[in-house]
C-alpha cells in the first residue's frame, strides 16, 4: 500500500493548525503543530502504511515535509521519522 498522505497548515484566522488527510476537506485542530504530530504517532494506519506530511504557513508557503516510515520497513539503526525542509 502507498503511505497516507497529509497536509499540516497553519489558519492565521483560528491561529490553530488543521491536519487533513490531503484531498479530504475534513480537518482536525490542533493548537500548536507539535500537537498534529503527536496524534499522527498514534494513527493507527500510519504503523502498516508510513505517511507524508506536508506543512504550510500561514501565508499558504510551503515550509516542509516530513516522513514517517511504515513499521517493518527501517531497521533498527534507521531513523524512524525524517524532516526535509526547503
């Protein structure tokens, strides 16, 4: 199966962060974005699939991305999670 993906964005009007899976209108809000990534550790597909998050600021810019490897997939020595930032 190909990883979940995920948009993180930052709405300067609630000044919350909304997580949703991408393509879905359906957001959960999250006071800070250390919190989207808290509840995205407990998702419990995120285990079997991985997952892409890709996070916005408030002015709609991309500022990262960030993946976590499916259970099974990274050895033991391998970072479970990696951010890449532009």
């Amino acid at each position: 199966m190909p990883p979940l993906s995920f948009t993180l964005r930052h709405n300067a009007a609630t000044f919350d962060w909304e997580l949703a899976v991408a393509g879905d209108s359906a957001a959960s809000h999250h006071a800070t974005h250390s919190s989207a990534f808290d509840m995205l550790a407990t998702h419990p597909q995120l285990f079997a699939r991985g997952a892409t998050v890709r996070v916005f600021g408030a002015d709609g810019g991309y500022e990262c991305e960030r993946t976590y490897a499916a259970a099974g997939s990274v050895s033991d020595t391998d970072a479970a999670v990696s951010t890449v930032a532009l």
